[in-house]
C-alpha cells in the first residue's frame, strides 16, 4: 500500500522538528551505539480487522527487522486525551505483533545508558 503524502509530509515535518530527548537518541542510534537499526518519524500502517479503521501511526523510532518502536513521552502526554489516544496506538501496534518501548524523556537526559540497554534487550 503506498503511503499517502499527508502522512509523508508530516513524518518529514516530524524529522525536522525533533525534540531535544529525539535528538539526543537518535545521535546515539545513528552512531551504531546498539548496533541495531532504527527509522526516525516513520509511518506504520496498522490494518485493522475492519478496514475503515486502518490507519498510519508515526512512530518516534522503529526497527522494522525486530518489529519494535520506541516512542519518547513528554509534559502532553500526560494530558488525559493525548495518554488515551497513546494507549490506544500502542494496542494497535501490540496486537500486529510490535514491541513497544515508552521512555519520558527524562530518562533520556538522566540515564541515556540505561535507556540503550533496555533497547538492547527488546531488540
């Protein structure tokens, strides 16, 4: 299925626009610092059991090759809507077989080892 350009365009965006957490993290992915590979900001498109529901879910990070995103949270994820609407993605990932890893940024700019050994594990 091709990806539709909104969806494109705003994964560009995204990719542009990374946070510092983002930024910091991908330094290191990029770097080869766990050796596993990874996409910034890349469209995953969830088919549903009905169809009127497939949808795309840009993801902060993903490996395609172990089927793991990694999605860094921050202050508006814990609005009560913006938390649901992540629990709800992340289901839909879940139940198409992704591993999904939530990190607060926080744990970033604390403890960034910590975080590349939890991905290390995952993957």
């Amino acid at each position: 299925m091709i990806t539709p350009e909104i969806i494109k365009e705003t994964a560009r965006k995204l990719r542009q626009n990374l946070t510092p957490a983002e930024k910091i993290l991908w330094e290191k992915i990029r770097a080869n610092k766990i050796w596993i590979k990874f996409y910034r900001q890349k469209p995953i498109l969830v088919m549903t059991e009905n169809s009127m529901l497939d949808r795309y879910i840009i993801s902060d990070f993903y490996s395609p090759k172990n089927k793991v995103v990694i999605e860094l949270d921050w202050g508006v994820h814990n609005i009560e809507e913006v938390y649901l609407l992540d629990k709800h993605k992340e289901e839909l990932l879940k139940n198409k077989w992704y591993k999904v890893i939530r990190f607060r940024n926080e744990e970033i700019f604390e403890n960034l080892e910590l975080v590349l050994q939890k991905i290390k594990k995952v993957c």
